[in-house]
C-alpha cells in the first residue's frame, strides 16, 4: 500500500511537472507574441511620427514660399508707389 501511495505521488508529481512545463512554454509564447505586437507597434508608431514630420516639414516650406511671394510682392507694390510718389514730386516740383 505505501508503495502505491509512492507510485501515485510519482505518477502526479510528473504529470504537474509535464502541465507546468507546458504551461511554462505557453507562457513563453505568450511573451514572445506581446513582445513581436509591441515591437510591431512601436515601428507602426515610429512610421506615423515620421509621416507627420514630413506632413509639417512640407506645410512649413509650403508657408514659407508663400510669405516669400507675398513679401515679394508687397516690396514691388511698394517700389512702384515709391516710383509714383516720385514722379508726382518731380511734376509739381516742375
């Protein structure tokens, strides 16, 4: 009888450690699949930052030769006033 308890407690003992290798193992993929979702994740993100970097990168160059043509024609607006301004002091001068 005590040898069948022996035997028993063996037989349970290996088969908790069979399930607990198991379980070990599942685990383990388990982490491995949250690390490659993770991993995934980030280069996904990384991917939307360097989209909406560029998105900026040419908002603001696009912004700026608009000013630049805008401040280009301010200054030919101002020229030809100057221009007018002087030739209108040059007649009433006259």
């Amino acid at each position: 009888m005590r040898y069948l308890a022996i035997v028993s407690a063996a037989a349970l003992a290996m088969g908790l450690a069979a399930c607990s290798n198991e379980t070990e193992q599942k685990t383990e993929a388990a982490a491995d699949a949250a690390g490659d979702d993770i991993e995934e994740n980030i280069d996904t993100a990384g991917q939307v930052v360097d989209n909406a970097m560029e998105d900026v990168e040419a908002g603001v160059d696009k912004a700026a030769k608009d000013l630049d043509a805008e401040a280009d024609k301010a200054g030919d607006k101002i020229e030809k006033e100057w221009d007018e301004a002087k030739a209108e002091a040059k007649e009433e001068a006259q």
